[in-house]
C-alpha cells in the first residue's frame, strides 16, 4: 500500500467515535483544520463554565477535525491503509467487514466489526441454559469474548441460512409472521410488493401445502430484531424464499408495522373447495379437526357466518352463503352444525356450534360461501379444464371484462400467469382463441416489462379504453395449463423443442418412434403454435427429431418475429432477419441506427443495444430485403410497429443489410477505428454498467487476437498501444449527481458542483443538444440548466402517446481536460394529458441514448368559462349566472398549457338540469366534435390552439329550472395529424393521438324573464 507523508498531512491520531468536538484546547486540531470556541454555560444543574473546542477541516480537505484528508490528492484511496476506504464526506473511513455481502466468519460465529479489521466471536460451550429452564431460545444472550452477543443471536439453533418459519399463528406452524434465519438471527420480511405468489414459495418451503392468503401490515403482530428482506419478488417457481428476487439482506425502508405474514393450507382450520375456477375465494366449507378435514351443516347458515369465513381466509367481504352442497357434497365428517356467528368474529370455530362432530345433517346439507373477488384480480375462462389456461378477464368496478390483444405478447401472457401462480408462459394466444368474452374490453395496448407481479401494474391505455371488439380477446397457455411444452428450442422461435409431457406429477420426454409430422402438428395446434414443419436432421442442440422447430429455409416462426444471424456464438448479435409471409428476410441499413436497433435488442430479450452495424457487418443476407427505412421512436415492442416503407419496398442490396449488437452479446466493442475497416479501434470492455477502456501495459498480439476472435473479425493484424485510435472517455457521471425538476412550463436539470468536480467534470460546461443552449445559474451547490417545455427548442424531442407528453434532451458536459469528448446525461419529463383523473398506467419515457434521469411532471389544468358576449373577453363569475330568457350561451374553454404543438378538441357538449355529467337527461349540443343543430350551435375555434369557443341558443329545452353545461374534451398532437374536425358530413369522426379529459361542468345557469 502506498502511503506518503506528504498526501496525508497528519501531525498525530486520535481514537474518536464522533466528531471532533468538546476537545479541551486547539492544539488537537490537525494542521488543516479551524479551531471553533464556543462558551459552555450552565445547564441541568452542573456549575462548570468555559469554553469548548471544536475542529473542522479547511475547504478541500475532509476529515473529523484531528485527520484531515487532502480531497485531490486521496480520492484514489491511496491514503487510506488496509481495512479502510475512502469518503467523500468522511475521508477513510473504516470498512464494516460483517456487513458484505459474503461474511468472513462460518456460520457457527458471529463477525464484529473492529477498526480496520473484524473478530469472528465464537460462543463457549456452556452459553445455554437446559431446555427445561423454560428460557425462550430467542431472548438468550452469548458471550462474545467479554461482551454481550447482539440481541437474538442463537448460535446453538439448528436453523440453516435461509431457512424460513412462521411466527405468532396461533397453534399452527403453517401460518403466522414470516421470518428468515440469516447470519445467526432471526429477522422479518416486509409486506411491499408481498402476494400470493410470494406466500406460496414459503408454503412450498415450509412443507405447508397451497397458499390461502398473504395477510400484510404486521397481521400475526409485528415482530423484533433486523427486516432481512424487502421488495420480495417471486416467479412461483422458486423452492426457498431465498431464491426470489430482493433488495438484498438488510435493505428495506419498512418498519415492524409492515412484517408481512402467511397463511397456509395446512395452517388454516378453514378452507373452500371446488369453488369457481375464475374465484379462489369460493367453494365448499371445510373445517380442519382433529387431524382431518370435514363439513359444515347449513343448519342456520347465513352471510354473517360466511363473512367470518371471508375475512380469515384473507378474502375480503361475503357476497352469498349457498347451502345444499351448492358446490357439491364433500367427503368424512361433519364437523359443525348450528353455526351462529355475529359477523365479528376472527375465526369460525370462534362462532357459537353445537361442538364438534355433533349435528344433523347429512352432506347434502354442506355449507359453501362466495367471497368477494378482489380488484385486479385476473381469471382464464374457457380454457377447458384447466385454470391456468383460457381467455384473460379481470375484474374491475364489480365486473368482469377481457383483454385486448394489441401489443399483446409473451411478456405480458408471463405477468398473467405468474400472477395466477401458473408457472411459466407457454404462448400468448390472439384473435379470441379461447371464443369471444362478453361485457366491457377493461384493457389494451398492455405493455409488461416482466417485473410486474400483477397485470395492473403494466402499462395500458387506462380501464375501459381501446379501439378493440370482442374478436380480438387475448388468451394465455400456462405450463400448469397445459400438459405439454417444448424445452432447449431455438432461442429465436419459443415454438420449437423437445417435447414433454406433464404426468404424475413431473414431466417427462416423448419417444421418436412412429414420431411424425401429424404427431408434430397435433403438439403445435396444442400450444397454439401455428403449424408443424420438420427438421432436416435427426438432431439438432439436443433437439431430437420429435421437435417442431424450422429450418433456416423453411420455418413455422412467427409472423413479424426477428432473429440475429451469423453473429458467432451469440444469439444476441448479428445480422437483422424478420420473418414475413412464410420466409426470413433482412432490413436495410438506410436511416438504421441505435434507437430502431434498441426495439430488436427489447424484441429479442437481449438487454440494452450496444451498436447498430451497418454495410452489412455480420455478412450479407439471402432472400428478400423486407424493410427500408426504418423509424423506431423507442417504444415500440416489435420491430414491425415502427415505421417502414411498407414490406418489400426499399432501393437497397445485400450489402446494406443492417446489423445489431445488444448487451448480451458482447462486452467488448471497437471504437473510433479505420472508417474501411469495422473490426478496428480502441478496444472498450463494458462493465459495471458501462465502457472502460484497456491499458496497452502488455498489450501485444496475443491479446489482441483474442478480441478479435470474440467479436467474429478473424485474426489479428496488430496491436497498437500509446492511444493510437485516440482517448477513450472519461467515466460518466453517476445519477446521483443530477436532479431532475419537471415544472408546467420548463425542465430544469441540475449538476451537484462538488460531485461533479470530484469526477473530474465542469459543471459550467455544459449546453443541450443545441450547442447554443448552455445558460447555467448555480444556487445552492448545484448548477441549474433549464429549458421550455416547446417542441424542437434547444432540441427538445416531443413524443406523445395515449397517455403522456414526453419531453426528451440530453445535456453534455466536458471533462477539465482540454480536447476531451464530453458525455451526454439524457434526461426526460413525462406530462399526463389528463387534466384532473389519475391513470391506472405505468410512465415509459423515451430516452434517446443510454440510460439517464426521467421523471413525472404535474397534470395539465383545463377550465371552461360562460362569457358576456361573442367576443370573449370578460366572463361571468363562477356560480350561478343568471340571464334573460332567449340569450345566447357563449362558452370558452381553455388548458393551461405552453407547448402550440397540442390543440384542444370538443368532443361532446350537451345541457341537463343537474350538475351530473351522467344525467340521462341531455340537450346535445356538440356532437362527435361538430354541433348538433348548425341552427342553434356555432362552433368559433375547435381543434386548432389550447383555446376552444362555441355559442348556443337553447331552443325546446325547458326553461323554468336551472341549466348545467357540460363538455368532454380531447389534447391532440398536432404535429401527427389535423386535430380541427371536418364537420361538412355527419359522419363519427376520431382525433388522431388524443386523449380524453374527464368532462367539464359549469352553472347553474337561471332564466329570468323580467330580464328580457
């Protein structure tokens, strides 16, 4: 380790545990420090008064005021000795080697942390009292040499690393305060992000049998010691609650109020069996007694006892208490019988019953019960006799409805069934498969990224939007659906693979012998995989004759579906093919770049786009060029939503076949190379979420023949050192050093001044994507750069969809270093077009490069105004206006908004005599954005600026009671299409890119004839 007396300018050290404060004079200061003196007085009765000391170092050191640390010459931790690291805030600071993530100590000891280093504490051998000392084993305290171990540590427990318990449930193991054993202590799991799903994975592990509920808010009371684990996600696949994604042990933002519980199958003396597919919460009443379930007698059976039944089973309220075996006679005893619950009760063993096993009945008599179904809560229909099979419904607003198709793929279908606890996707069926549904179409354009653990949580167009009908219903195929499903198959066809076979229980492989193409094309029609087509070789990556896969030449893959070819061993990088009618066919290099490239890395499942070859890198392609032009915006999930000439159409040759390099491809590219020669240049590696060059300190031919093997360029003609294709860039920025204010009517990006400086940047330096935009303020330690929230201003990029304005730009800054290739922080403000509704939808702005800083700004505000006269310029007060008997109606309605790039539309205005935009009772006066009676209604200005105007004549509606005006309003992007409707026919009219603005309502409005 390198230490020089010169970096440190330490005169002496001094053991503190806080700051350097209450020193009894200022020659304990470190040369670099001030000396503070503060007056002591009085205080709760002691008699000593005085001075006190305290030491803070200068500007551009850090330290505690005894050491200080020299910030330009120690942020390389070359100050620091072994067992410390440096602070930015603190200078060296010591390292807490127990809290890594791999422990130095075996799990029989404890790790305490000591300055500089650790001790592994081991306990004696008599630290624990006899069992029958009736000590609890998780209030027993060790020695650790010659102190107290940390409360709850058990080091004689059996408990392994991730193993899990429940805690507090009563008399049952099977139920109660999930808590984890790690680092020789118990801890709780908290309840954000906590579902059935998750529960389940316990149940799993704890031998339990099915998950019933997945209570929340410290339900089995709140637990002591750390929160182990927090954000817990589960597939449903895992065998151990360690296996789920987290935050990590130890990172949580959750208090013991938020200890999230279970409650098993085995757990719970209650449960419903063969309810309704579509509703968990149902079935049959079975009480568990003396070791074996049995019924209950309907004898007295009402919705006071099944709300009992609801509320343990976590089910929400009762809606029926059906009697008669309704749900079929059950099987054993019947244990209760009389039951008279007053609704109030915890558990329905708790109700008032004859005792168990004492009745009359017979299990033509069983109870059943119907609770609620839960909001978001999603079932498969017609899928035959499988739940984790059919047309996707959700319940929203007491109702069932479907699921649009549009956008409709694999990663969405993998929400469904996760969150139906289904396993993996097997297909994501369109076009009604499973029959057309009925009811309200709540969904569409859902767009997952697969983190969600429930379809809510995607985006989507907002409940009860869509331009869909019934025939495009989405479905979805679950493993546990179906009885079949294809394994090892190409990764750029899920279609394809060994076939096997769920029975007893596990799955199993299919003999080839008399396999055939009829065989196969049963298997595909199963799976909802179009139809068969053979392989041309009896086995192929472990796929055996059996599978469904294509040839290169002849392939069932899908319509619209992507590959990357001839990239080596990658899957994830090489030339671009897109399957269209039947055949692969490459996409020209024309306008190709990295945004249209991101859409094939999304499309592939590979990651982030790294390049976006051109001139046909990865080889020339065969076949049919399909696509020219491509204009991807980066929202897009397919390849086939962004713009094109239209399939077939381009001015292009092989030799502009486009190309693709995704993350998951390589982490290694060549940068700034020969412009004749692609395989040449800087060689950069990625890591640790971004690119860093190589030292040429032994660089030579060996090494350099490596990459270019890894990046598919033959062999190595040299290695060039000393920078020879120029300096690479300096790291950029972390996140952390910029802040994001999204404000009505401008962005502001902000640059932490020290962070920055010690990063090696100028904040000052900056400008926008318009070099002329590069005005700064700094206030507060942060230099501020703003800019108006206008399309095509400092290069602002607008984008709009049916949900949000987006405002995208990046701001660059310059290294302190002179010739140096500044680094882009892309950042980006999402508006909602809904005025005053909240959206039941997830915000995907559009990054232009990289990764950056986006954020949400506030809701658009929208008014409308009833006016003096035709001109406009002074309106009535709001309230009640009263006017003479046959006046003119001249109303205004205006948004708040700066960007001329967005036009307001009418869509719907009418009169009623309530002040409910849903009364029945209507006086149209603006239909489909045109007036209804051109006699009586004027439209002045619609469709064309933030403002709208119309006047009306009420003619035939009655005028002795009071009159509300109501108008339902659309923004549209003018930029996209005309937004001002053509009202020369009478025909339904649509607003292109718009998005509606829950109504607006003025009044009341009174005629007064003594005013006429």
């Amino acid at each position: 380790m390198r230490v020089a007396g010169s970096v440190l300018l330490l005169l002496f050290m001094q053991t503190v545990t806080g700051g350097a404060t209450g020193t009894l004079s200022c020659d304990a200061c470190h040369d670099q420090a001030d000396c503070l003196e503060s007056p002591v007085t009085q205080e709760r009765g002691d008699t000593f008064t005085g001075q006190t000391f305290s030491c803070v170092c200068k500007d551009g050191f850090v330290g505690d005021g005894f050491t200080c640390y020299d910030i330009k010459l120690c942020s390389d931790s070359s100050c620091c000795r072994q067992g410390y690291r440096w602070s930015t805030e603190k200078g060296c600071e010591d390292i807490d080697e127990c809290s890594l993530p791999d422990p130095p100590c075996n799990r029989s000891g404890v790790c305490r942390n000591t300055p500089g280093s650790f001790e592994c504490l081991m306990p004696p051998s008599n630290t624990r009292s006899s069992h029958h000392s009736g000590i609890n084993s998780t209030s027993v305290q060790f020695q650790c040499g010659g102190m107290l171990c940390p409360l709850g540590t058990d080091y004689n427990s059996t408990a392994a690393e991730g193993q899990v318990r429940l805690a507090d449930g009563g008399n049952s193991s099977c139920s109660g305060r999930v808590e984890i054993f790690h680092r020789g202590q118990w801890g709780t799991v908290c309840d954000d992000l906590w579902d059935l799903v998750d529960a389940q994975v316990v149940c799993k592990q704890m031998g339990c049998g099915r998950v019933l509920s997945a209570p929340s808010g410290a339900r089995f009371g709140q637990g002591r010691g750390p929160i182990w684990l927090d954000d817990v996600r589960c597939t449903g696949s895992e065998s151990k609650l360690t296996e789920c994604s987290h935050r990590g042990f130890g990172y949580h933002d959750c208090g013991h109020h938020e200890d999230a519980g279970v409650v098993c199958e085995a757990g719970s003396p209650v449960r419903l069996v063969s309810g309704y597919v579509d509703n968990p919460c149902s079935g049959r009443v079975e009480v568990y007694h003396d070791g074996q379930w049995g019924t209950v007698c309907d004898d007295a059976w009402d919705l006071n006892d099944a709300w009992v039944v609801c509320r343990q089973l976590g089910c929400g309220g009762a809606l029926s208490a059906p009697s008669s075996a309704y749900f079929g006679q059950g099987r054993g005893p019947i244990w209760l019988d009389d039951v008279n619950c007053s609704g109030n009760e915890t558990y329905l063993t708790d109700c008032r019953h004859r005792g168990f096993g004492s009745h009359n009945c017979g299990h033509s008599e069983d109870a059943g019960v119907v609770c609620r179904a839960a909001e978001g809560q999603v079932r498969l229909a017609d899928g035959g006799n499988s739940s984790c099979s059919g047309r996707v419904e959700i319940f929203h607003r007491g109702q069932w409805g479907t699921v649009c198709d549009d956008l409709w793929d694999l990663v969405d279908a993998q929400v469904v069934c996760k969150q139906m606890g289904c396993g993996r996707v097997l297909s994501a069926p369109s076009g009604a498969r499973f029959g057309q549904g009925r009811g309200p179409i709540w969904l569409d354009d859902v767009r997952c990224t697969g983190s969600e653990s429930k379809l809510t949580e995607c985006s989507h167009r907002g409940f009860g939007y869509h331009d869909c009908s019934h025939h495009e219903d989405a479905g979805v195929v679950c493993e546990a659906g179906s009885p079949v499903r294809l394994v090892s198959g190409y990764v750029d066809n899920p279609c394809s693979g060994r076939v096997e076979v769920y029975h007893d229980g596990q799955w199993g492989t299919v003999c080839d012998d008399a396999w055939d193409l009829n065989d196969a094309w049963v298997v595909c029609r199963q799976l909802g995989c179009g139809g068969a087509l053979p392989l041309t070789s009896a086995t192929t990556r472990g796929i055996t004759n059996s599978s469904t896969s294509p040839t290169p030449d002849n392939s069932t893959a899908a319509e619209g579906q992507v590959r990357l070819a001839d990239g080596g061993n990658s899957s994830c990088s090489g030339r671009v093919e897109i399957f269209h009618r039947g055949q692969w066919g490459t996409v020209c290099d024309d306008l190709w770049d990295l945004v249209d490239a991101q859409v094939v890395c999304k499309q592939m499942g590979c990651g982030r786009v790294l390049s976006a070859p051109s001139g046909a890198r990865f080889g020339q392609g065969r076949g049919p060029i399909w696509l020219d032009d491509v204009r991807c915006t980066g929202s897009e999930s397919k390849l086939t939503e962004c713009s094109h000439r239209g399939f077939g159409y381009h001015d292009c040759g092989h030799h502009e076949d486009a190309g693709v390099v995704c993350e998951a491809g390589s982490p290694v590219r060549l940068v700034s190379g020969y412009v004749d020669n692609p395989c040449s240049g800087r060689v950069e590696v990625y890591h640790d979420g971004q690119w860093g060059t190589v030292c040429d300190d032994a660089w030579d031919l060996n090494d350099a023949r490596v990459v270019c093997r890894q990046l598919g360029c033959g062999g190595a003609l040299s290695a060039p050192s000393s920078a020879y294709f120029g300096q690479g860039q300096s790291p950029s920025p972390p996140p952390q050093t910029s802040q994001l204010v999204c404000g009505r009517n401008q962005l502001q990006i902000g640059l932490r001044l020290g962070s920055l400086e010690s990063l090696g940047f100028n904040a000052f330096s900056g400008h926008l994507a318009d070099r002329n935009c590069s005005d700064s303020r700094e206030q507060d330690g942060t230099v501020w750069y703003q800019v108006e929230c206008r399309a095509d201003i400092c290069g602002n990029i607008l984008t709009t969809n049916s949900t949000h304005a987006i405002y995208s730009n990046i701001l660059f800054v310059y290294p302190n270093v002179s010739l140096a290739f500044p680094v882009g922080i892309p950042f980006s403000c999402a508006f909602p077009l809904d005025t005053e509704t909240s959206l039941d939808v997830a915000i995907r702005p559009y990054l232009p490069l990289g990764d950056g800083i986006s954020g949400l700004g506030t809701k658009a505000s929208a008014s409308m105004s009833l006016f003096h006269n035709s001109n406009y310029t002074e309106s009535y007060a709001a309230g009640r206006v009263t006017l003479p008997v046959g006046s003119a109606l001249y109303v205004g309605v205006s948004v708040e908004d700066t960007d001329p790039s967005f036009a307001l539309v009418l869509e719907d205005c009418y009169a009623t005599h309530s002040s409910n935009p849903d009364d029945p009772m209507r006086y149209p006066l603006i239909q489909n954005k045109c007036p209804n009676d051109r006699r009586q209604v004027t439209v002045v200005e619609n469709g064309v600026s933030l403002w709208a105007r119309f006047s009306a004549r009420l003619v035939g509606f009655s005028l002795e009671r009071d009159i509300f005006l109501h108008c339902s309003l659309n923004l549209c992007d003018q930029r996209h299409s005309p937004c001002s409707p053509d009202c020369s026919r009478r025909t339904n009219r649509s607003v292109s890119r718009s998005v509606p603005i829950k109504p607006l309502t003025i009044g009341p409005i009174t005629w007064d004839k003594l005013l006429d």
